[in-house]
C-alpha cells in the first residue's frame, strides 16, 4: 500500500501569498498518477491537479501541481480568498487507492 | 452535465446491513470507474470501492469481506452493499467518478451513515 503523508498539517497565510503543499509517497507512485483535491467545509472535494500537473477542467492557474515519483507539491500562487480550505493527495496508480491525511490552508 | 446522487444513508445498529445508491445522470455508469469514498466526522478522506468498466471490483482492507460494490446499467446506478456495519463505518460516503482513472472528478452530495446503538 502507497502511504501518502503531506505537511505541514495548517498553513497560516494571508490572502496573496503563496502557498506550498507537500505530498510524500512512501514508495513511488506509478506514472505519476498523483491528484489532488480541495474541500470546503460541508462540500464535496474538488479534483484540482491529475497527472501530478494537469489541472482539471475550470481550475485557475494560480494552482499548480509539480513533482515525480515519491515528492510531490501543490503550490497556490496569489491565496484568494476562496482557496482558503483542506488539500488532499491521492494516488490512482493502483489499488488501495489512497489518500493523504491533509492540509488545511487557514487565514493568518 | 454529469450528476451523482446517493441515498439510502441513515442510523444503523452495529452488525446491521444498509445498502447506498448512487443514481447517475450525464453519463453511463458502466462507462466510468465508479468509486466509493467516506469520510468519517472531522477527519481525511478514505477511498473504500471502486468497480471498473468491465466489472472488476476492488476494496479497501477495512471493508474487505463486508461490502460489496455494484451497478445496474439498466438504472444507470452504483450501489453499495454494507453488511457487519461497525461504528467505525460511521461516515459521509461519497460516490465519485472518473471515465479514464481511479480519480475523482466528479463527486455526489454524499450521504451520511452513521453506526450507533
């Protein structure tokens, strides 16, 4: 089983700062199959970056994803205030398809 | 446009059997990766299911053995068999697709199970 482990566990930031998310992967993820995902208090998630890269249909280019095998990053670039929210990695090169404990990106 | 809708959540005695439905419309379910994710209060996400295209079912070890994923193309519906229900199968349950991968980009409202005596 990929165990995906991301820090740090909050990130206090202001609107218009840059947030960086890390996603660790304690072996490496097949082709990169690597997304993630945003959730706002009582929604459903939303598929932000696939592929550790692509972003999905809709997402803005301030999120952007980076990284290869076992490390991997979502970076927020210019925080709006709608981005403020928890961040999850998953893994879909193979099964159990697992997901990291998360990130939530608070407002400083 | 792609929509998900599940039912069939609600309050079970431990050890009890509920079954979720999950009805598609956009799209055919038996077109798609169709998965089961929960999310027990206050915590991440958890992948539970997920039923390929060509019917190959795939299950978390905390589930294996006690539920079982399934469609019916002629309803257009995914559904979820849970049976030995634990408290700690208590959870908002998501449906959620892809038509390429086990990823999600598409989510129903999710349904809340809740385990309690």
């Amino acid at each position: 089983e990929v165990v995906l482990t991301q820090s740090p566990g909050t990130l206090s930031l202001s609107p218009g700062e840059t947030a960086t998310l890390s996603c660790r992967a304690s072996q490496s993820v097949t082709d990169n199959y690597l997304a993630w995902y945003q959730q706002k208090p009582g929604q459903a998630p939303r598929l932000l970056i696939y592929g550790s890269s692509s972003r999905a249909t809709g997402i803005p280019d301030r999120f952007s994803g980076s990284g290869s095998a076992t490390d991997f990053t979502l970076t927020i670039s210019r925080l709006e205030p709608e981005d403020f929210a928890v961040f999850y990695c998953q893994q879909y090169g193979g099964s159990p398809f697992t997901f990291g404990g998360g990130t939530k990106v608070e407002i400083k | 446009e792609v929509q998900l809708v599940e039912t069939g959540g609600g309050l079970i005695q431990p050890g009890g059997s509920l079954r979720l439905s999950c009805a598609a419309s956009g799209f055919t379910v038996s077109s798609n990766y169709m998965s089961w994710v929960r999310q027990a209060p206050g915590k991440g996400l958890e992948w539970v299911s997920v039923i390929y295209r060509g019917g190959s079912t795939y299950y978390a070890d905390s589930v294996k053995g006690r539920f079982t994923i399934s469609r019916d193309n002629s309803k257009n519906t995914l559904y979820l068999q849970m049976n030995s229900l634990r408290a700690e199968d208590t959870a908002v349950y998501y449906c959620a697709t892809d038509s390429g991968y086990v990823r999600f980009s598409y989510w129903g409202q999710g349904i809340l199970v809740t385990v309690s005596s």
